[in-house]
C-alpha cells in the first residue's frame, strides 16, 4: 500500500489532459489576438505635416494613429525656460535637449500620460501644458511637473524631411 | 419543503408536471413565504427586476435602428431622435433607464447595509449581487459609448486607460482593449458587442440570486431568524406582489418624469457634440452613479495607487460578510452602527458631490477625507464595532414587534403593558 504504482489509466489520464490544455489553449489565443490592432490599423504607421506656416509661440495639432501630436514651434523664452530647469526638480527626469533636438520644434505626443486626455495648450502653473480632466501640469517641454500623470508627454519617432515638412511615425 | 409535495390539479397538469416540473416552481414562487414585516425598502429587488427588462426591450428595438461605425454611430443616434418613429420616447426610455436602473440598486444595496442582509447565511446572495453591480457599471459605461459624442470618447478613453497604470503589461491591454493606437472604430463595435452581452449575463445572475434567495429566506427588518412557514410569514402572492406592484407604480411616476420633462438633466451637454480626437471637454465627469468612484480615484495623487484604491472601494464590498464581526442584523438593535451607518450614507454623497467637482483645493481636500473615511469604516469600525457595541435585546419573533406596534422591543413590551 504504502508504494503507488503508476498504472496505465494513470497515464492516459494525465496525458489527455495536458493534450487538451494545450488544445484549449490554441483554440482561446486566436480568439483574444483579433482583438490586438489589426494589419489597417497598423498600415496608418506615418504622417508628412507641412509646418511652413507655422509661427514661433505657436502649436500645429495634427492627428497621427488616431493621437493628437503637438508640434510647437518655441519660442526663445520657452527654450531656456526648459533648458535651466534641474533635473532633481523633475517627476520624470529627462533633459530637454534629448526630447527636442532642434531647439526650436518640440513634438511631442498631445496625449496626458495620466489617463489619456488632451492637455491645454499654454496653460498650467508652468507655461506648458494643463490637462483639465485630472489637473496634471507639463512645462514647455512637455515634462511632467505637477499633478497625477507620473510621465512626461510621450516624444514619437519623428524626422524633418525637408526644412519645412515632418514626418511622424 | 412542503412545495415538493406540489401536485397540480388538472390531469395535463400533472402528466406535464411529472415531465417538467415547472408548476412546482410557479407553485413555490407563489406559496414562497416571506416575513410579514417586510417595508418598503424591501419591494427594490422588484423594482430592479422591472428596470433590467426595462433596459432589455428598449435596448432590443435600439439596436434595431443604431449603426455601430465611428462614422455613423452619432448620427444613427439622431436618426433615431427625429426620423424613427417613437425613436425619442425609446432612446430616453434607456438612457434615464439607466439611472434609475442605478438610484434603485443603490437604495437596495444601503438597505441590505442597514439590515444586515449580507451576514449569514446570506453571503452568497450579496457577493452575486456585487458582481450584477459591477457588470452594471461595465454596461452603462460602454452604453455610454456607443452614442459616440464628446463624452463617450473622452469617457472611453479615460477609462481604458485606467487599466495603463498596471505595471508592465498595462499598455499592452490598453492597445488590445482598444484594438488600435487610440479609441476608435474597433473600439466602438466592441463595446456594442459587449454591451448587448451583458444585460443577459446580469438576468442569468439574477436568477442565480433569486435562488440564493429563496433558499434561506428573506431576511427581515427585525433581522432575526424567523421559521418558516409560520405565524411570521404570508405567502408571496399575493401580499408581496400587491405589495411590490404599488411600488413599482410609485417608482414609474418618478421615472416617467425624467423621460418626459427633464430627459436630459442627468446627462452631459457635450454629449450632444460629436467626437472629436482632437479636444478634450473641459470639464469630463462621469455620470452620476460613478462619481463617488472617480471621486476616490482622483482624491489620490499616484496613477496606480489611485486605480487600486477605487477598484478596492467597490471590491471590499465582497468581503463585507467578514468584515462586519457582529452577530446582530439589523441596525434597528445596533444603537452605535446605526450612527455609523448614517455617517457612511452622507460620506459617500459628499464622495459623489466632490466627485463632479474639479480636483482641486478644498474640493480635493474634501474627496481625501471622505476617502479615508470609506476604507475607514470598513475596515476599523466595523470589525471593531462587532465586539465593543451593546446591542439592544432582539424579539424572539417577528409577531412580538408587530404586535407592540414597534421594532425595538423595549417600546413593544411598554405599548403591551399599556394597552394591558
């Protein structure tokens, strides 16, 4: 008694049921993927914005997969305002040098990091941006600095393509 | 039970009944019997069970006429205001339903608080319950959606991404939830999808909450343990149906005003306003029966913190039955929880007024407080409650009070000894 046997039922047991797990499994994945972003959604991958017009002091917002993007044009102000700030005085630290290469053009996702909304342009205890749904405050840099959001305004992947035209995505 | 003695009269009656025995059920919901003592508070299980079907007609015929495409779903939805004939009337009809759907679970979930009705033998139909409350809310917030203005994008997309404050994964499940970069057209038609799903799953757990129901009983105001069927009880019909039945009738007074003279005062202006990805309204706030929950989630300044404590607001819920360490029901021989009690139903108002407000200055100060006061009192006033309150002595029957002429027992024996 004290000895168990392995027996041949035993075995037809435990291999049926790992034969139709892995089945289930196989059957359920196809049902959960379709509802991942299907092969149109990802074909709308890039955006050419033309910012010719496009004013120092100024926002373009230009709609990119379904996001608004920001493309602000800063001012000089707004640059050094972003360059002096300390990084220990930061939420989510990063320097504004990585996030706008050339100085002057800030693009950013126009997305609050918090819980998705779209901040307001020029507004908020820094110059930046203010999210009216939960009361999160970005500089002109787009960083965090005040409030519920714990990121800065996401920075797409985004080149000049001539002087005057970009291209998001 | 004795229904199971049940035999029907008539010949074809019995050869069906030995078949299907579905007159014994008729015959047991109608024999069913239920505690004397039963007030008001008592005829909103009634009054849900009118609401859901209610909302499953007019959202039948809805469908009938609204086109689930983030290209059409808002004009389907004026189509259905101005061309589809008694569109207006049907589309109101649901929308108010769902707040009055709301207003009636609420008042039976605070009697069930007041009464005790969650303690045993009776966890089982309110953890059921809080689950047909919690499908509730995912119901009327994808209905919410489907009309595709201001609100229901803006609305999608602040809740979608509640679920980005989980850590690692919570970006990947935004994505799949919304099938794409942001709130969109595979978005919409799930959410219709889901939305039509739902109301059938809440009617199988009704079912299962009936049952739940008629194994032990109601519970009663007195809230003791009463025999059955006995001197404390009458059967469901027709004394609870008449019973039920005015009720309801007041209940559909007060619906019918919303549908006919103020149909959108419990709604949002900028729903009316077409979605656009572009803007964000203002001032975004969910409908009303959610706010005391976006309150609580907003009253905290972390992103994952807040989303784990409003989903624990409603979550404690189902621990309830372990959480209350007293082994007396009712409120009405409970001189302390009564108070507390009270407390709570004021707390989670000012919960729900804070939680229209901005988030800010004394309005966030205030939503803070009353925070910490909910978790407060579940989770430290309660399990101590239980072992530090005197109670007041219970009647041995519910025959005693009714007769005395009050539930307190103390005054009965006093009114007896008057009347004597």
């Amino acid at each position: 008694m004290s000895e168990k046997k392995t027996k041949r039922r035993d075995f037809l047991f435990t291999a049926t049921t790992a034969v139709g797990a892995v089945g289930a499994a196989a059957v359920v994945w196809p049902m959960i993927d379709q509802m991942n972003p299907d092969a149109s959604v990802k074909a709308l991958a890039s955006t050419e914005v033309d910012v010719s017009a496009l004013t120092p002091g100024n926002t373009l917002t230009v709609l990119w997969r379904g996001k608004p993007v920001f493309i602000r044009r800063r001012t000089k102000e707004e640059i050094d305002e972003a360059r002096k700030v300390k990084m220990e005085d930061l939420i989510h630290p990063e320097k504004d040098e990585d996030r706008a290469k050339n100085p002057e053009w800030l693009v950013m996702l126009g997305v609050c990091t918090h819980l998705g909304c779209v901040p307001l342009n020029d507004k908020g205890d820094y110059n930046g941006w203010f999210c009216p749904c939960h009361g999160s405050h970005y500089d002109t840099s787009g960083r965090i600095r005040k409030g519920p959001a714990p990121l800065n305004m996401e920075i797409p992947k985004y080149e000049f393509v001539n002087a005057n035209t970009i291209k998001i995505g | 039970m004795s229904d199971h003695d049940y035999r029907p009269k008539s010949k074809v009656g019995q050869w069906f009944n030995d078949r299907l025995p579905l007159l014994t059920l008729a015959n047991h919901l109608t024999d069913y019997p239920t505690p004397k003592n039963l007030n008001y508070w008592w005829t909103f299980g009634g009054i849900l069970t009118f609401c859901l079907i209610t909302q499953i007609i007019t959202g039948l015929t809805l469908a009938m006429h609204y086109i689930a495409h983030a290209d059409m779903a808002f004009e389907s939805v004026e189509h259905i205001m101005r061309d589809v004939n008694y569109g207006w009337l049907i589309r109101y009809i649901h929308a108010n339903g769902a707040s009055m759907f709301f207003l009636a679970v609420y008042i039976h979930i605070f009697r069930s608080l007041f009464y005790g009705s969650y303690k045993a033998p009776r966890e089982i139909i309110w953890i059921i319950g809080i689950i047909i409350y919690l499908l509730m809310m995912a119901a009327a917030f994808m209905g919410y959606v489907l009309p595709w203005g201001q609100m229901s994008f803006w609305g999608a997309t602040v809740i979608t991404n509640l679920f980005s404050a989980i850590p690692l994964v919570g970006e990947g499940i935004v994505t799949w939830l919304w099938g794409g970069y942001s709130v969109d057209n595979p978005t919409l038609t799930r959410f219709f999808t889901l939305h039509y799903l739902i109301p059938f799953l809440i009617l199988g757990l009704v079912v299962l909450h009936i049952w739940a129901l008629h194994v032990p009983g109601n519970n009663n105001p007195v809230g003791i343990d009463i025999k059955k069927p006995s001197k404390d009880t009458v059967p469901f019909h027709p004394y609870i149906v008449i019973k039920d039945g005015f009720a309801l009738l007041m209940f559909m007074i007060v619906f019918a005003f919303f549908v006919f003279y103020s149909p959108n005062i419990l709604g949002h202006a900028d729903n009316y306003i077409e979605a656009n990805p572009m803007v964000t309204p203002a001032h975004i706030v969910p409908e009303w029966y959610l706010l005391p929950f976006y309150a609580i989630l907003r009253s905290v300044p972390d992103k994952l913190l807040g989303v784990v404590a409003m989903l624990s607001a409603i979550l404690i819920l189902a621990v309830l039955p372990w959480l209350d360490t007293s082994k007396i029901r009712s409120a009405v021989f409970r001189p302390l929880y009564k108070q507390f009690y009270w407390i709570l139903v004021a707390d989670v108002l000012i919960l729900g007024y804070v939680g229209a407000m901005p988030a800010e200055g004394l309005y966030l100060l205030i939503a803070r407080v009353a925070t910490a006061y909910y978790f407060l009192h579940f989770l430290v006033i309660l399990p101590i409650l239980g072992f530090k309150e005197k109670t007041l002595p219970v009647p041995l029957s519910i025959t005693e009070p009714v007769l005395g002429g009050s539930p307190n027992l103390a005054t009965a024996r006093k009114k007896e000894s008057k009347i004597e």
